[in-house]
C-alpha cells in the first residue's frame, strides 16, 4: 500500500488506508451503536405485527422517537446495588459484555475496494480497503470476540448474589460454550472451501464464484442456529426465560447498567448477521451464481452500493431473527444440551469430514453434494444408532387421575 | 493499530456509559429496596451456593474440542493450497483424521456416560 501524497508531515502509520480504517471504524461504530437502540424498536414493531397490535406509535412519528426516549430515561434511572453484591464484578459485567461486542465488527469487509483516484476535490491516488482491519486471522479474531461475551454473562450473574441471576449466568454460559463447538465446525467448512480466513478474501471468492450458502447449505443452517444461540436469542433464550427466572443474569440490574447488556445483545446480533452475510451470503456480491457481479474495485458510489447491499443482507437477517423469536416456543434446557451435544456436533463433525473428503478429492466445486451425502448419511444411520430411554413420558388419560370417567366407565363430577 | 484504537473507544464507551448514569441517576438506597429480588419473598441465604457438577464437565468437555479446533484452522488452510489426492494431502488428510478420531472417542465415552443428558 503506496501513503496518499499530503501536504504537511503525518505520523508513518498515518497511510490512506488507515485514514479509510478509522473512517469505517467510526463509521460502523456508530451505526451499530445506532442500530441496536434501533433494532429494540424494530423488535417491538415486528412483535406487535406479529401479535396482530399496534405496537409503540407515541414518541414520535410511528414511534420513531422511541429508542431516543429511551435511551434518555435509562441514563436518568436509579442504579442499585443488592446487597451482598460482588461489588467490583457487579460493575465489570456490563462493561465486559458490551466490550467484545463492540470490537467484533472490525475485520469484517463492509465494502469493496475504494478507488481513491474517484475522490473529487483531493489529488490522491492508490486503492484502500473498507474494512477496519483487514488482518489475515480476521475469521478466528472475530469468532473469538464473539466467545468473550461469554464472561459478562457469566460474572453479572454471579456478582449479582441473586438465586435467578445466578442460575441465568450458569446456564447462558452453559449455552453459549456448547454452541460455540458446532460453529467453529461449520467454520471450517467455509475456511475448506475458501481455503483462506481473511475474510475480504472469503468475499472475493464468493464474488468469483457462487455463495457458500449454495456450497454448504447444511453448515449455514447449523451456524445461523448457533448464531442465534450464541446471540442468546429465542428459541434459545434460556437464559432469561422469563417464565422460570424472571430476567436471568441481569435481574438485578437497572439503569444504563442494564441497558448495556441489551446493547451488548443487539450489537451481537448486528455484527453476527453481517459475519454470516460475509460467510455466507457473499459480503457485497449481488448474484449468488457464477456471472456478472458486483465490481470489487470501484469509486465512492460503487462502495456505498456495497455497502448498502451489506446492510440490506444483515438487515433481512435480522428481521429473520426477530420473526423466528416471535414465531417459536422455547426450548427445555434439557432439549437445548442434546440439541447442541448429540445433534449439531455430530452433524457438524462428519460435514467437516465429508467437506475434507471432497476437498482431498478436488471436488471442490460439487461441495452442495457433500451437504446431500452428510444428509444421506444421517437419515441412514438415525434410525441404527444406541437409543436412550425418553424423558418426555406420556401418561395415558384413560385409567389415570386425569381421566374425567372414573374405573367403572362413568363419569366422575 | 485500528484494532487498539477500537478497542481504547470501545472501553471508553463502556465507562463513560456506567458513569454517567452513576452520577445522573438518583441514589435513594433503603432496607428493602437493596435486598435481592426473590420474587417478593424474604431473601434467604446466599445465591453463591453448590451447583451441579454437570456444567464443571461440561466445560471440560467444551474446553477439548475447542483447543481441538484451534488446531484445526492452520491444518485447513494448509491443506487446501494442496494438490488434490496428492500423497502429501493424504498424509494431511490422514493425520488429521487420526487427530479428530482421538477426541471422537473421548466424546463417545462422554456420551454414553451421559454427559449431556440432563433430564
């Protein structure tokens, strides 16, 4: 990368590709910061579609007003502290939480390369790239910020000294750390077929090609359920069901304490969309099949088309997300663990195996079929492998308590 | 370098928030209203108390597929620039194989233990 030529003596890190990092840094932050105050209202909305209600419309235009609001009041709410808190980790927590989340969304390509030669107005020239940091282990930094989350959870319902936050914490932990091993798998499906976990490179090869969602269908449906899980989203959001532990890990928190958890959970959920957009969907790439895409290269225009057509991708993900919450009942934690250990896992470990076959075999374009095979696979051995007992008894009507004829056959009442 | 930057604006996000509704925010402590919530009922006890030993080896179990993992993403970076059904692929290939095949193992044994069954 060649320095812009500028009139006055910067610092040597100073280059014009670091200038267009903080610019995408700056402005991505600000967008997710944004977005997940935003993302409240638009769940609140889809709820109230889905629910057949009206939803908030008083702040505002259509309630547009709302996560301002909002977001004012929090600052001005009272902060407590139980007693018998941990008081150093009470106040770490949010701040862990909301940390890892934040600092995520740098390595992944939100456009394509800019043309600074485009640029009216500036005598520059050179390419730069749109992304914060375009670091060649982008994949793992970003899955393991993603697995850092891990200890707000954990540490707030710990601190917090209250049976339902503790119990929380356990559990979303519990979750989370089996939710990451069928990830990291699928992962390695799409680091098999892209051959590279430098994610802008991921990207071109999806430009080139056809989306790795058509390559490995069944690794994209396994990690957008980890994703969801990881995000501590429905049907996976044992950790605050509200039914059994009132709030789960952050019960005892109020205030913008609070409100940097639920930050935390919407900025996952942003940069989780756009990770599997990039995975997946082709990051900036239009057509999902060989042919005519997207230019790489290209002016401010082009760029910010890329850059829309990103957004676009997470914002379709997102509204998935929040349908799929409002649409499906909750897991059991039981069903959650068996979910993750004795389902995805094996699934995701021989795909990883069929994925490596392939790839050993050079079959490297005809990865689908493997997702066909693995499929194949399962049907053929489900039925074959060692039963154990269901925890789900069905206690028959008739002759039980339950039943409304008594033994003789007439009715009780 | 971004990546510090973001990180020093990512932590000043974070305390600038926890402060500010520290000072912004009325502070009207009381007898009750710091005691834990326990759904309107007189807290008992502390909540640090013993927990199941199932999450502890689950965490141990997730702890070795996980490091496993770690290796597996410079084996298959490694092994896609390879010619395919080379001998030296297989050879990759067959390590790994093996590799992956040791930790199955402890997995099918975790498994008919019974580490993931919680019912």
């Amino acid at each position: 990368m060649r320095p812009a030529t500028l009139a006055f003596e910067l610092p040597s890190f100073v280059t014009a590709q670091f200038v267009a990092s903080m610019v995408t840094i700056f402005v991505v932050l600000h967008l997710a910061l944004g977005l997940a105050a935003y993302f409240i209202l638009l769940e609140r909305k889809v709820c109230a579609w889905v629910q057949d209600r009206i939803g908030p419309n008083r702040v505002g235009p259509l309630g547009l007003l709302q996560p301002i609001a909002d977001g004012l009041k929090l600052f001005l709410k009272e902060e407590f502290m139980p007693r018998g808190a941990d008081r150093t980790l009470f106040i770490l927590a949010p701040a862990l939480s909301v940390i890892p989340a934040l600092i995520g969304f740098v390595v992944i390509p939100w456009a394509g390369t800019l043309d600074l030669a485009s640029i009216p107005f500036l005598d520059l020239s050179g390419t730069v790239r749109i992304v914060g940091a375009d670091v060649n282990v982008g994949v793992i930094y970003l899955i393991a910020t993603a697995s850092l989350g891990v200890y707000g959870v954990g540490l707030g319902g710990w601190a917090s000294n209250n049976k339902y936050s503790f119990l929380g914490g356990l559990r979303a932990s519990c979750q989370m750390i089996s939710y990451e091993i069928p990830m990291g798998l699928c992962l390695l499906c799409v680091i098999l077929a892209a051959g590279t976990v430098r994610p802008t490179e991921i990207v071109g090869a999806q430009l080139s090609g056809q989306w790795y969602l058509l390559h490995q269908p069944l690794a994209a449906i396994i990690f957008y359920t980890c994703l969801l899980a990881e995000a501590n989203r429905a049907p996976f959001d044992l950790a605050e069901a509200e039914q059994e532990l009132v709030g789960g890990w952050h019960t005892e928190y109020s205030s913008m304490k609070w409100a940097l958890f639920f930050m935390a959970e919407y900025v996952h959920l942003f940069v989780g969309s756009a990770f599997f957009a990039v995975l997946f969907l082709g990051g900036w790439s239009l057509n999902p099949l060989f042919g005519w895409d997207v230019p790489a290269t290209g002016g401010l225009a082009t760029v910010l088309l890329q850059f829309g057509i990103v957004l676009g991708k997470v914002f379709g993900l997102v509204v998935l997300t929040m349908m799929i919450r409002w649409t499906l009942p909750r897991f059991r934690f039981d069903q959650l663990m068996r979910l993750a250990w004795e389902g995805m896992i094996p699934v995701s470990l021989l795909l990883l195996l069929v994925t490596s076959l392939f790839v050993f075999l050079g079959w490297t374009h005809h990865l689908w079929a493997g997702s066909l095979a693995a499929l194949g696979i399962i049907l053929l051995a489900h039925p074959h492998m060692p039963r154990q007992a269901n925890p789900n008894h069905r206690v028959p009507l008739i002759g039980s308590r339950f039943s409304p004829l008594d033994d003789a056959g007439t009715s009780r009442s | 370098m971004p990546i510090l930057i973001l990180i020093v604006m990512a932590i000043g996000f974070a305390v600038v928030n926890t402060v500010a509704t520290h000072l912004l925010g009325p502070g009207r402590g009381g007898q009750a209203k710091e005691s834990t919530y326990e759904s309107g009922m007189n807290p008992f006890g502390s909540a640090r108390r013993r927990f199941n030993v199932r999450f502890y080896i689950l965490a141990m179990t997730f702890l070795v597929f996980d490091v496993e993992i770690i290796f597996l993403y410079p084996w298959a970076v490694t092994y896609t620039k390879m010619d395919p059904g080379s001998a030296e692929a297989m050879l990759y290939l067959g390590r790994i194989l093996f590799f992956i095949g040791t930790s199955v193992i402890a997995y099918i044994y975790a498994w008919r233990k019974g580490v993931f069954r919680w019912d």
